[in-house]
C-alpha cells in the first residue's frame, strides 16, 4: 500500500491527544504521513492559506473530537475547509470520556482498526 498524507485538525487545547496519535503513526508500521499544522499564533489569511494548501495535498482529514471542538475556530475552519476541498473527514472522539458531538462529522472510537480503516479507503 501506498503512504497517503492526513491531514490532522484538533483544538489547541487537545495538542497531548494530537502528539499520542502522532506518537502512534511514528511507533507502528502505519500506511500514512502524518502533517502537522498545529498554529499557535493568532489565525489570519496567511495561515489559513497554507492550510488550505496542505488540505488539498493530503488524501483525507482526521479530526480529534472532543468538548474543545466546540469552541476551536481554527479547528471548525479546517474541518470546513476539507469539506470545500472534498476531502473525506473521519473524527475521532480524543478521549474516551468525551463524546462529543460534531454535525456532519462522522466520529468514531480511537482505534487503529478505524482510522486504518479510514486511510485504506481513501
């Protein structure tokens, strides 16, 4: 298979989430490149530009879920932005005591089986 390029949007405040996913692409024989986007200056038309560019580079989004989600701008532009892309959107709850609920985002447990699911499609 193939590497494919994912693209990972979270809110800020879920980094350690986005790092234990990273951590875990790094670790295992996974079939995708991870991109890291992680901004931690204020959100202007340059920024979202490069991720816009990033998004259209990668094969599909994964998005970490949690009660941050609510509230992330940056997180809800990029979401937004893979959609506008066309690009497939799989969220992953980011702790296993937060079930969240984003519309339109199809979220599942935090598993490899789902997200390599997911990359395997794609």
């Amino acid at each position: 298979m193939s590497k494919k390029t994912i693209f990972i949007a979270f809110a800020i405040e879920d980094e350690r989430a986005r790092d234990l996913l990273r951590g875990q692409s790094l670790n295992t024989n996974t079939p995708f490149e991870y991109i890291d986007m992680s901004v931690k200056k204020a959100y202007d038309s340059d920024w979202k530009n490069k991720v816009r560019t990033r998004i259209k580079r990668s094969h599909g989004v994964i998005a970490l879920i949690s009660s941050n989600s609510l509230s992330s701008s940056g997180q809800k532009w990029e979401m937004q932005c893979a959609k506008e892309e066309g690009k497939p959107v799989l969220g992953v709850w980011a702790y296993s005591s937060d079930r969240t609920n984003i519309v339109g985002v199809n979220t599942r447990v935090w598993s490899w089986k789902s997200i390599s699911d997911f990359i395997e499609r794609l």
